[in-house]
C-alpha cells in the first residue's frame, strides 16, 4: 500500500471511530433519557393527585424577594409533600436542615429543588449582565456564569433564576441592567453563553438548572414603567423579543420563567400563546416553566381572573408548571380536578417536568450532593474567582470620550483630586441583586487607585455631594480640592438600588446635585475625567460636551475599583462596547440604533421629515460605540461578489489596522440592512461581529461569512423567509461608523 493509500486509510479510519463514538454518545444520551423517564414514571405512579400538586407548589423563605403573600409555615408543606421547590434558602447547611425534612418527613421522600437569584455571581460579584454584554466576549461571560455556577451549587442551591434574557430599548426600564441590552442577535449570544455556563451536563455538582426570564417581552413596559403593560405586534414579538430566549433554550436551558406584565391584553403568566403554543408546541421546550413571584395570583389584580380559583385554572392551563409563592395551585386545583375544570393530565405532565429536573440532578440518587459545608468553604470568593472578575470588568469598560489623549493618565501627575458620591461607595460596586455578595469586600474607585497610582502621585478624596439628595454643602471641600489637584476624576452615578427590579425613572440624568457638584468642578478649569457607575444608559449630554473624558464604569462588582483603576492608568486598553444606546436626552427614549427609515427619513435642514424640533434623532452614544486608546482604520469593504445565489455564501472582508502607537482591540460590527421587502425593515441589524486584538501598526483582513438564511425575516404574512433583492451591508468600529457595500441576493 503507498504512502497516499496509507493516509487514506487512517483518514478513513479515524472519520470512522469518529461516527461510531457520535453514535455512541447518541445512543448513550437516549438511554439515560429513557431511564429517566422510567424513573419518573415510577414515583408519579405511587403519588396522589395533592402530592403531585405539591411538586408544582415553589415557596420562599423569609429572605423575600417580593411582595409577602403567605403567613404559612413552609415546612408544614414541605413534610405533607405538598412543596416541591423553595427558593431564598441558602448554604449548605441551610438547604440542608430543609432537604431532610422533606426527604425523612415526607411520605414519598421527594427532594426539594433550591432557586436562588444568582444574577451576576453570588458571592463573587461580577459586573451586571448588561455591563459584561459590554465586553461583547462570550467566553468571559459563559466563564463568569460557569464560575457563579460552582459558587452556588457549593452553596446547596440547584438553580438559579439567570439569565434575564429580556430585550429592552428603553432605559427608564431600571432591568435593563439585569439583560443583554437593545440588540435580539448579542441578547441570543449572551442568553447562549450564560445557559452554558451555568448548565455543563447537569450530571455533577457544580452545574446548576438555568431560568431564562422573563418570558416574555417585559422589556416592552410602556413608559418604561416596571411591571407596566406591554403591547407589541406579533411581528416585533418574533423579531426583538423571542429570539434571546429561543437561543436559551437551543442551548439547553432547564428553566423558563414567565414574567408579571400583560402582552397585548393577556398576562404572561396566563397566556397560552406564549406558553404553550410557542414554547412548548413550537419550540418543544421539555424544561418546566416557573411563574414570577405571584404572578399567577396577579392574574385577579390584571382582571382575567375573577379568584384564586380561576387564576390557578389559568395559570396551570396556560402552561405554567411550577407556582412561585401565590399558593393557588396547592389551594385551588384538586378542587377544580372534581369539579371538571382542570384535565387531570395538566397537573401530571407540569409534575412531570419538574419531577425529570430533579432526577437530571441526581438529587434522588443523592439530595444531599449540594449540601457539603467542606465544598462550600473551598470553591466560594477564592482569589482565582476575584481576578475572573476582574477580567471581565476590565474588558466591560467603555471609553466614551478622551479628548486630548487625557487618558491613560500621566504618570507624571503630582496630584489627583478624586470627587464625587461614588468614588468610595462599596454597595454601589455590587448592585442589585447581589447574591451573597459582601459589599465590604468590593473594591471601590479610590481603593483601585491608591494602589495602583505612581508612588509619586497624591490622591486627595472630596465626596461633593450625596448620590441623590439637594445638598450642596460639601460642594466647598471639593471645588477647593479641585483647585489644588493637577487633574479631577470625577466619580458620578446611580445609586445600587436606582437600577434593577421596579427602579424605573423618569428621568436619565444624573440623580441629585452630581450635575451641579460637575459644573462647578469643571468650572475650576482644570482637566476632568469622568468615571460613571450606572446600571442603565444616562443622558450626560452636558458632560459629553464639557467633561475631556467619559468612562462608562457601568457596576462593575466585587473588583470593580481594580478594574477601573488598571484601565485609567494605562494597564488595560479599554475595548468595551455600548449594548445599548445612550441618548441624548430622556425624552428620546426609546432610542434603539436598529430603527426604522419611515416614509420621510430624517436629513439635515429639511422640513418634512421625521425629526424633533429641538433633539436631534439618533443617540449621543450609539449601539455598539467604544472608544480605544489606540485608534483603527478601516479599509472599504470587499465583496467576493455582488450577487448571493440562493444556495451558496459571498464573503465580505475589511482591513483593520491599529493606526496609533498603543495595543488594543477593537470588536469589529457587520450589520445588513434589506433595502426592500414585504415590510419595513430595520436601517441595520447586527449579523455579526469579531472581537479583534491588533497591536501597534498591525493590520489584519477580518472576513464575514454572507449566506441567505442571515438574510431572513418575518414577511407580510409571517413566513420568516429571505427573499432575492438588494441589500446594504455595514462594516465597522460601531452602529453608526460604518464602511458599506450593496449586494443582491438572486432567485
Ligand atoms: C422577582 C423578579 C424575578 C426573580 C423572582 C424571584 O420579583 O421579578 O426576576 O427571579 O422574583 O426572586
């Protein structure tokens, strides 16, 4: 046999192996599915019809995270087995006390499930979900859930109710922080990256069961007004809305939680179309659905249900399994089983689905495996976790503004006056929801830059003022210290509880006096760089315009002033990039980059077009925006053809080169828009992007792969086709910046 015959050989043999093990694990994975369901089948035969209403039964502990619905003893649920899951129980002790009451005291000795809100780490704090969306890193952020997952599931908690996947455009929506921002495609990356992180195999101890929320569309509040009505067409419902929380479940996600608001008329937690049309049906999620903290109860106050009877009839045939903390299930349903009001098969398949999670786990062969206080004391706030977050909060910093080059700062500076309410505030470099996160332990701005600062620089702290109240008494202190630093950083923001869960406001700009206290330090003419800690786009259009320089601190976590600090002193190049629009002032909102044209698109100085008369339309910062401390060049576009058939691919590429003297990267943006179809389509939409690092003087060709399906969307009658025509295609540093290139897609 000759050399050449030889290599085929073993080519053929190792595509060979590679089949049989594929096929293998195939079949390895059907069997462990059917002796699952086997085991299933086997415990709901030896449950009653009340039993199995407990497993769809979810109850809090005292640390409440809504609204108190119940003065009931838990426990006295969970040892009649009338309480499948509780959530806010925590450690390994803790869960636990719990697991063997329900394992010794319950008839059937079913374990418990244990959620916990574990949204951006858990005693690790890493940036907020929006800010790590920021960093447009999918292997950063599937690393901070994978690590979140290790520390919870250390902590005796088997789920956590992560990742809010909920598309938002409008930033008086305080949860916008808690999601992946403005764009479906980034929001469908990140719900991705997060569901692997936290879900490896689920066969181990260190995985922990997803919940994408809030499903679906409560992003949509109108007003921007937490827990607000939402009314979206179908079309809008499937293009922005649906998409991130179809990639959760594409990527396994075990969990889906149904959210508070109304959608067109019907509630979430009660809407059959949603629930059990487009997940279950469409989708065919196997996971179970769990309902918000009372919503189902909720459904009386919204006025579809005139009871609790009626709310559990709708909550359960809509399509909710599992009911979070408004007990109407474990009152209401055996009744409406007699009466005829609720099939019987509801109940035993919602059970089912809850009963397939637990045994997933393994937590009927061991409900104990979570609970090892050794375990806990090992994996949890280890030095190894804190330089993971500090990675990532490094890489979700975003340099707005740097006139001049002020940044990095020089490192011959004799002195810095740090001013403003968040320059030392450790509870605001957690946030909200901070798991178990120590807020002493969170490394403020002034901490990052004692000890990263030049022996020979003299850091001088003024706070200024509060985050939120009229006081300008200290206003003095601060310009004084201005006045005798060779620069000012200027440390502004939101308090922890202005972003997150029913934080909506009304106004964007800065709380309190900070506007005030940055007039008046600004005022003193000496060079200003402005640190922001915020949950949510601010409108900071006079800062914008007065400030050298703007960093989007975002809330950045346990490591925060690290992070911030190694970005200002030049350590890191910042490369972080805006997820959401930034607008110019509140009354834009909702401000989005992928908008439509409208028949009389906006151009400078005509009349009839659409405009403000006293706002220019597009964002101060669009989507996508991030300055560097280096500077990229983009080549025009090069097309391998001006015409896509409908079965093949075209390739785009542009060249990037570092055109300053620093290292850096730049995450490089492809977005298409269709110039004409059956109905009005966004001027761009993100397709694609490439995180880059180039250093000084370096260029690189960086290619985008074009084929049909990217080209698809939901046509006049719902068909979601590509369809032959004319297309523009953007490439560049941001949503706005682009280079451009037109194509036709051929029949
Ligand atoms: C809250 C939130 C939800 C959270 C749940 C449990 O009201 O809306 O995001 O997971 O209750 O704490």
């Amino acid at each position: 046999m000759n050399h050449k015959s030889k290599i085929g050989a073993i080519l053929s043999l190792i595509l060979f192996c590679s089949v049989l093990t594929k096929a293998e694990n195939n079949s390895k994975a059907t069997l462990e599915k059917k002796r699952i369901e086997q085991r299933v089948d086997s415990v709901m035969r030896l449950m009653t019809l009340e039993e199995k209403i407990g497993q769809l039964n979810q109850l809090s502990s005292s640390e409440k995270t809504g609204p108190e619905l119940s003065k009931s003893n838990n426990m006295d649920y969970v040892r009649k087995g009338l309480c499948g899951s509780m959530l806010n129980v925590v450690g390994a002790e803790m869960t636990r006390k719990a697991q063997e009451i329900a394992v010794n005291e319950s008839r059937l000795h079913i374990p418990l499930l244990f959620g916990y809100d574990v949204i951006h780490g858990f005693k690790t704090i890493f940036p907020v979900p929006l800010a790590e969306t920021a960093s447009w890193d999918m292997n950063l952020i599937e690393k901070s859930a994978r690590i979140a997952a290790i520390e919870t599931s250390a902590s005796g908690v088997h789920w956590t109710f992560a990742p809010m996947v909920d598309i938002s455009r409008d930033a008086r929506w305080g949860r916008i922080m808690e999601g992946a921002g403005e764009d479906p495609y980034l929001g469908s990356l990140v719900a991705a990256a997060r569901v692997r992180g936290f879900q490896e195999q689920l066969n181990n101890n260190t995985d922990i069961l997803a919940c994408a929320k809030h499903f679906v569309a409560y992003g949509a509040a109108i007003g921007g007004r937490d827990y607000n009505s939402t009314d979206i067409s179908e079309r809008t419902l499937y293009e922005t809305y649906l998409p991130p929380f179809k990639a959760a479940v594409d990527a396994g996600a075990a969990t889906i939680m149904s959210a508070f608001q109304d959608l067109n008329g019907i509630p979430a937690s009660g809407n059959e179309f949603t629930l059990r049309k487009i997940l279950k049906h469409d989708w065919n999620f196997k996971g179970f659905v769990v309902s918000d903290w009372g919503s189902v109860g909720e459904l009386i106050n919204h006025g579809v249900a005139k009871d609790r009877k009626e709310a559990a009839k709708m909550g359960l045939n809509s399509g909710v399994d599992m009911e979070m903390c408004s007990l109407t299930y474990v009152d209401e349903l055996a009744q409406l089983i007699r009466e005829g009001l609720v099939k019987k098969e509801l109940i035993s398949n919602a059970c089912r689905r809850i009963l397939r999670m637990k045994f997933k786990l393994g937590l009927f062969d061991d409900p104990y495996k979570y609970c090892d206080t050794e375990r806990e004391k090992n994996l949890i706030f280890t030095p190894q976790n804190r330089q993971a977050s500090l990675e990532i909060a490094r890489k979700s910093i975003v340099l707005l503004k740097n006139e001049n080059h002020i940044l990095p700062l020089d490192k011959n500076l004799k002195s810095i006056a740090l001013i403003g309410p968040l320059a030392d505030a450790k509870p605001e470099m957690i946030g909200q929801w901070p798991g178990k996160g120590e807020e002493d332990k969170a490394v403020t701005l002034f901490a990052g830059l004692k000890s990263h600062l030049p022996e020979n620089t003299k850091l001088v702290y003024a706070k200024g003022c509060q985050i939120d109240d009229e006081n300008e008494s200290l206003f003095d202190e601060a310009i004084q210290t201005a006045k005798n630093a060779d620069l000012v950083i200027l440390a502004l923001g939101e308090g922890k509880m202005m972003s997150g869960e029913n934080t909506s406001r009304s106004n964007l700009e800065l709380p309190g006096v900070q506007l005030d206290l940055a007039k008046a330090i600004i005022k003193t003419g000496k060079p200003v760089v402005v640190i922001l800690t915020n949950g949510r786009p601010l409108a900071i259009s006079w800062l914008n315009s007065h400030a050298g320089a703007i960093v989007e601190g975002w809330i950045l976590g346990t490591e925060a002033g690290n992070a911030l600090a190694d970005v200002l002193v030049g350590n890191i190049n910042p490369s972080g990039k805006l997820p959401v629009s930034f607008p110019v002032v509140t009354g834009q909102v909702p401000v989005y980059y992928n908008y439509k044209s409208t028949g009389r698109p906006y151009v400078p100085n005509e009349q009839w077009v659409t405009k403000y008369i006293d706002c220019p339309n597009d964002a101060l910062f669009p989507f996508g925006f991030g300055l560097s401390y280096t500077s990229f060049t983009y080549s025009d576009i090069k097309l391998s053809d001006s015409k896509l058939q409908p079965n093949g691919e075209i390739i785009a590429s542009v060249d990037v080169t570092n055109s300053g003297s620093i290292d850096g990267e730049d995450v490089v943006q492809f977005y298409i828009h269709d110039m004409v179809a059956q109905t009005t389509r966004p001027v761009k939409e993100l397709k694609d992007f490439k995180k880059i690092r180039l250093s000084a003087g370096e260029t690189k060709q960086v290619v985008f792969t074009i084929k049909p399906d990217e080209l698809r969307y939901y046509d006049a009658n719902m068909n979601f086709i590509a369809e032959p025509g004319d297309f523009k295609i953007f490439i560049g540093t941001n949503s706005r910046d682009c280079k451009e290139a037109i194509f036709s897609l051929e029949k």
